[in-house]
C-alpha cells in the first residue's frame, strides 16, 4: 500500500530495507516507541496484523513519521513536519476498523484532529513510568496464592479471563500473541486465575507491561502487586527495563509501591466509526 501526497513527500509502507533508519528515529524516545520497537523487532515487516508506514521527505530521504497498526490498534510518531494529513489517511481507508490509538506523535499535540473516518470515545491522559533495578520493593504473594508464568496450556483459562475484563478485555487473538511471543504471569488460588499482567512490547533492554487485571470479587487482597512484582523481577533478571502506563488511582499505588517513577504522559484513546462513515 502506497501512498504520494504533495511532490516533495512520500508516504510508503516500510520493509526491511527501513528497519535501521526506523530504529534510529524511533530510538529518540524509546520509552514512548516501546511499541513501535518491540513489533519491529519481534514481528518484522511480513505480518498481516502489523504494518508500518513512514513519510519520508523527497530528496533527502529523511525520515520525518513512523506509523504503526496492530491489528485494530494504531501508534503515531514524527516530526512537526510530517505529513500528518496523509498519514491519517491510511489509516482512514485501511479496511481493518481502527479501534485504539496511541496518541502520543510528539510532533503535534494529536493525531485525532486529522482522522475524518474515526472519532475518540474514550480518551484518558496516563502517567508513563519506568523502573530502575536499585529502586525495585518486590512484594511476595498472599497465602495460599500461587503466582507464575503462563504457558501454552493455560491459553484457554486466559482467554475466558480476559473475555469479560472490563477496560483490560481482550480478543482471544490479543491474548494468545503476548502468551506466545512474550510473557504473561498469573495469581491463582485453587487453580483458578485471579489476577495477570503481561509485556505488550519487548526490546532487550526494555518492555512493556500491560493487561493488569484482577477479578473484582478477589480485589483488595493485594494480588496485582505481587503478580506485577514477580513480572518486573523477571523483567530485571533479564536486564530489562520494566516500563508502563496508568490512569487508574488503585493501579498507581501499586506502581509507586514497587518502586516505579514517573516519566511523563501517555495519551490513550478509544476510537468508533462516525456517524455515516462505517
């Protein structure tokens, strides 16, 4: 899928040939391109549910945007010079329906402005944190709760977890590819899951954990905290950084509580069709 805007910019999907101009502008803010980083690195450029897309400047060859969709997620990074109309516009006419944005292209103050198919129906301004190994409080699991790492067998039982998560629900798709390529661990008593967290994105050096969610009956017990906290020692073991994003007040005492600090702002926006464009 390609697209020419004005004659001096061209908008073109990307390939391997791109990866290491890609990385390099995405590297500028690795925390916030964690996305963007861990799909290039784990998935490449050859997936049917994940595709990118740069604007370069003619000439130059100057990359000045990255834009990434997953299957119906979108992410956004460039410059103040991008090609923002035309980049929105792929994602206006891409035949998978875009249900959630990364809102954070630093080089405008949002994406959503540009987009004529979609509209936010849920838009929350998060606190993106990291955590360093030396400021690390792990906190152990409650008696009688076994906390560990998912594996295959347990694809079922996650995906009936997540089948009714309120915000954290998930496709069975969106929970078997984390299962697969990357990690999710568990809080279980008698065999029956309570509580999970996951990594979205993974570098070598970093990731990304989302997909925190605890049954609401068993809330109150203190099983986020151990289940994330057994997720970030392995994360650390591995030498890698454990970074994420909250809105929830409960989620970032949590966080606090494990040693996480704030390092800025994370946009999450919720998308629907407007009216008479679906």
């Amino acid at each position: 899928m390609t697209h020419f805007t004005e004659e001096i910019d061209v908008i073109r999907e990307l390939s391997e040939r791109d990866q290491e101009q890609a990385q390099a502008f995405l590297s500028r803010d690795p925390e916030l391109n964690l996305y963007f980083l861990g799909n290039m690195a784990s998935l490449g450029f050859d997936h049917h549910f994940c595709q990118f897309w740069g604007d370069f400047q003619e000439g130059t060859g100057r990359l000045r945007a990255v834009l990434n969709r997953y299957m119906d997620g979108w992410v956004v990074y460039g410059t103040a010079q991008a090609d923002w109309t035309g980049l929105a516009r792929i994602v206006d006419e891409h035949p998978v329906p875009a249900r959630r944005l990364q809102d954070n292209p630093r080089g405008i103050d949002s994406f959503l402005p540009y987009l004529h198919r979609y509209r936010p129906c849920y838009a929350r301004e998060e606190e993106l944190m990291r955590l360093e190994g030396e400021s690390f409080r792990p906190v152990p699991p409650p008696q009688g709760i076994r906390v560990r790492r998912a594996t295959l067998d347990d694809l079922p039982a996650l995906v009936a977890f997540y089948a009714d998560a309120e915000e954290m629900t998930r496709s069975p798709a969106a929970v078997e590819h984390p299962l697969r390529d990357r990690r999710i661990w568990l809080a279980e008593r008698g065999g029956t899951i309570l509580s999970t967290a996951l990594t979205n994105a993974e570098l070598p050096e970093m990731a990304m954990i989302g997909g925190v969610y605890t049954r609401p009956a068993a809330r109150g017990q203190g099983l986020s905290k151990a289940v994330c906290s057994a997720l970030c020692a392995e994360l650390l073991r591995e030498g890698r950084q454990p970074v994420l994003y909250w809105g929830n007040p409960a989620a970032g005492a949590v966080y606090h509580r494990l040693g996480f600090r704030p390092i800025g702002t994370w946009r999450s926006v919720r998308l629907e069709a407007r009216e008479g464009t679906a």
